[in-house]
C-alpha cells in the first residue's frame, strides 16, 4: 500500500514486462524475442485480390502462433473475405472466400501481427 511518504520505484520486473533480447527487420516487416521466449512480428504483404499466396515468416515460431491479419485497402471491393489456413510455425497461407468477384485481380496491401513461442 502506498501512503505518500515516499518515492515509488518502477522497474520493468516489478510491471511484469520483459526484456526484448533480439530484433529483426526487412523489406515490410520487424521481429523481436523477448526474454521469455515470445516472438512477435508485424509485417505487410502485397496481394493479388482473389490470388492464393503462401507466406514465410521471418523468424520461425515453435509452435503455431496466434495471428491477426487485415486487408489494409487498396482494391476498394467489398465481395472478397480474406482467410489464413495452413498456419504453421514456419507460416500460413492466404485465401479467399468471395460472394462477388468484383474487384479481381487488383492489388492489395495486407498486415499481419503474429505472436507466440
């Protein structure tokens, strides 16, 4: 319990945060490992509306990690629904599920953030 009288110190232990250990980037993505062994990495593609694309991650997992994954416009369509299937420690794959075809062909950017061991 904190009554005022004197200074509070934080450290990154005490907040439950850990260390990041190594880093990584290229050409549309960035990596880190934390002290615990968690991987994250942010990234972006370019895609081909209605095209499959399979992709590898930068640094490998050792497990299949959790991934949240956004069409980040572009092709201005609304019949296309993009889907991950495949995914691995090593990567996943893109697919699509369509109720128009409209927009086919175009390109668009898509970001993805993956998390895990």
């Amino acid at each position: 319990m904190f009554d005022g009288t004197g200074d509070i110190n934080l450290s990154a232990e005490n907040l439950g945060l850990v260390a990041i250990v190594e880093t990584g980037s290229g050409t549309g993505y960035y990596w880190r490992r934390f002290a615990d062994g968690k991987i994250e990495i942010f990234s972006r593609f370019n895609l081909t509306l209605g095209g499959p694309l399979d992709v590898v991650f930068p640094i490998a997992f050792t497990a299949p990690p959790l991934i949240f994954i956004q069409e980040n416009g572009g092709a201005k369509v609304n019949g296309w629904v993009l889907r991950v299937r495949g995914l691995s420690k090593a990567g996943f794959s893109v697919a699509w599920n369509t109720w128009s075809p409209c927009g086919s062909g175009a390109a668009i950017d898509v970001c993805y953030h993956a998390l895990g061991n």
